[in-house]
C-alpha cells in the first residue's frame, strides 16, 4: 500500500522555502574559496514597474547542502548512520586491518568513491562488482530501472543525493573498462541565499605574549611563519535583509526509475526526514555562520500550502516505509569493502 510522506506527493516537486536569521547578532560568515572570495552575485527585483539591482550572497551551495542533508543520516561519534535510518543498506570502506576508513554516506562521489571502486568486495575487484550490479554492457541501452533498483539495494541515498559513474579503465590496465557512463542526478536540491546584502568589516590581533619584539634575526629565531609575533588580521561578513533556504524534492524524477511503491515512498519520506532533521539540527555552517529558523511553525510546500510533518512524525512514517521496502534493500546493513592503498615508486636517492 502507497503511503505517501505528506498530502501534496502528487504534485511533481515539493518546493519548501524557510526563511533564517544569525542565532548570535546580526552578521554571519560567508563561504569562501582562496581564488573567489565570497560569493556575491546581484538578481534582478521587479515591483511594479521599477527594476533594480539587489546584492545578495550565495550563503550555502547546492553541493554543499547536498552534503549536509546527507549527513543528518550519520552519527560522526560512531561512524554508523543514525537509528532513524536502519534497516538502509550502505557501503562501509575498511582497511587491511578492518579499520573503518569512510562510508558511502561520507564520500564525495558516494557509491561511486574512488574508495569503494578501487577496493575488494569478497575479493572481487570493486567497480567489476558494481559493473555487474547496474547491467551496463557494450552496444546496449543503460536500463535506469534495473540500474536505480541496485543502487537501492547498495546504498538509497545515492538515488537522492545523485551519483556520477564516470567510469574509466584505470592506468594500469586493472580497472574495469566503463562502456558509458551513466548519472543520476539530485532528487533533492537545496541552497541558502541572502538577499540585500551589506559588507561589514571587522579585525583583531594575535598578540604575541612571551617575546616583545622579534628583532631582525628570525631566520634562525622564528618569525611569523612559525606562529610567532604580534599579527593584526581584518575580516569581512554580511548582513542581510533576509536570508532563505529553499529545498525542491523532485517527485517526478524519483518516479521515472519505475521502483516499487513502498520504495518510491521511502525515498520521499527520507527526503523530507533529511530536511526537517537539518533544519530541527541547528544550521551552524561555519564558525561564525550559525543560523536558525526565524519561524519553526509555517514550513509549508510553496506550491500546496502543505505542512512539512515536524521530525517525530516523520521518523515513525520513515520506519513504516523502510519496513515495507525491505525486499528491496538488499539486507539492510552495511556492505563491507576493503581498500587497500596502492604502493608508490621508491624515490630514487641518486641525484639528478
């Protein structure tokens, strides 16, 4: 029996927009990068017939934040996802040894990390093995059903959160030989933005406590380099008129992949689990970007006026439908794969 997580799933998307403030003052940090610096853009503001320029800044990506939803599933204090999610399988990367290294759930390409290819699953070469699982062959249509039902069973939250099999036959010959190269893309995208954005400018001093002066000799005595001596440094953050995060779960993307009822519904449900877990977590997304809902009460779907269900009720709908997709999770527990790290060159000793 189809269970859908909220009354408007049979709409093709759910459109949610949450209006945030900084929990501390009125400034937060931006994301950064050393070759771009903040990332600022202008959108053009329509009212009536006056247009004009409003500065805004890009608080969050949409990479970004597909990370973090994905990590309102994992428990950094075990390494093991949390209890609200078990019963999903997931690809648990060891080393020799059986140390945990990295998950599915933590790597950047997820199912598809160069960890989980390049490992052993029960001695068989990784990618041969995922190969095999998603039936891609030479000179034969990718079948994206087939393929999202083994995803399903290796690790669900690639089907939300997007996986890129770009496959290649490796450098020495011993990785398998990729006929295509098949994507799937985020079923759920989400972003933060501030619109009206106004720079604010601020600074400080590390102070240097034990020596009053590093002379001229800190060559052989240390300098700033090695952390020592007084340093003033500037800063800059934002403030803003408002600041948004918006999430889209694509239906209609999640139904293309002709899964099962039960499974189709689960994925939903866990998409919306994802989202009201981030937001109910607290949005700290850097030292000095810590974000909270202005309004915990009216998240409602744009387009609906549907309530998104608070996370206790989610929870219990999520253990629902992960028991009544469980035919189609594999065992449900973590797929254990053992990576081992390729042997460099000896650097040669002779000189050049």
């Amino acid at each position: 029996m189809s269970t859908p997580a909220i009354a408007s799933a049979s709409q093709g998307r759910h459109v949610f927009d949450v209006s945030l403030r900084p929990t501390l003052g009125s400034t937060f940090q931006p994301t950064g990068f050393p070759d771009l610096g903040a990332a600022t853009f202008e959108r053009t503001v329509r009212a009536g017939d006056h247009v004009r320029k409003q500065p805004c800044l890009l608080v969050e990506s949409v990479q970004s934040m597909a990370n973090r939803l994905e990590e309102t599933t994992w428990d950094a204090s075990t390494q093991l996802p949390v209890a609200a999610v078990g019963g999903l399988p997931y690809i648990e990367i060891v080393n020799a040894s059986g140390t945990f290294l990295s998950s599915s759930r933590l790597e950047a390409h997820r199912i598809f990390s160069a960890y989980v290819r390049d490992s052993t699953w029960d001695g068989n070469p990784g990618d041969q093995v995922l190969l095999d699982k998603l039936g891609i062959l030479p000179e034969t249509p990718l079948d994206y059903r087939r393929m999202a039902q083994a995803i399903l069973a290796v690790d669900p939250l690639s089907l939300l959160h997007g996986v890129f099999f770009a496959g290649k036959t490796g450098r020495d010959g011993k990785r398998a030989a990729w006929p295509a190269q098949p994507r799937f893309t985020r079923a759920v995208s989400a972003v933060i933005e501030a619109h009206d954005v106004t720079e604010v400018a601020s600074g400080g001093r590390k102070s240097e406590l034990v020596r009053h002066s590093l002379g001229d000799d800190v060559a052989s005595t240390g300098g700033t380099a090695e952390g020592y001596g007084s340093i003033p440094f500037h800063r800059t953050e934002f403030t803003a008129a408002d600041i948004t995060a918006s999430f889209v779960v694509d239906l209609d993307l999640l139904r293309s992949y002709g899964l099962p009822a039960p499974a189709t519904d689960l994925l939903e449900t866990l998409a919306l689990w994802e989202i009201r877990s981030l937001l109910n977590g607290g949005l700290r997304l850097r030292t000095a970007c810590d974000l909270e809902l202005v309004d915990d009460t009216t998240i409602t779907d744009r387009r609906t006026h549907t309530p998104l269900p608070d996370l206790p009720d989610l929870t219990e709908q999520l253990t629902t439908h992960i028991t009544a997709a469980a035919a189609y999770l594999g065992d449900g527990k973590a797929i254990t794969v053992q990576w081992t790290p390729k042997p460099g060159k000896a650097k040669s000793n002779k000189a050049d």
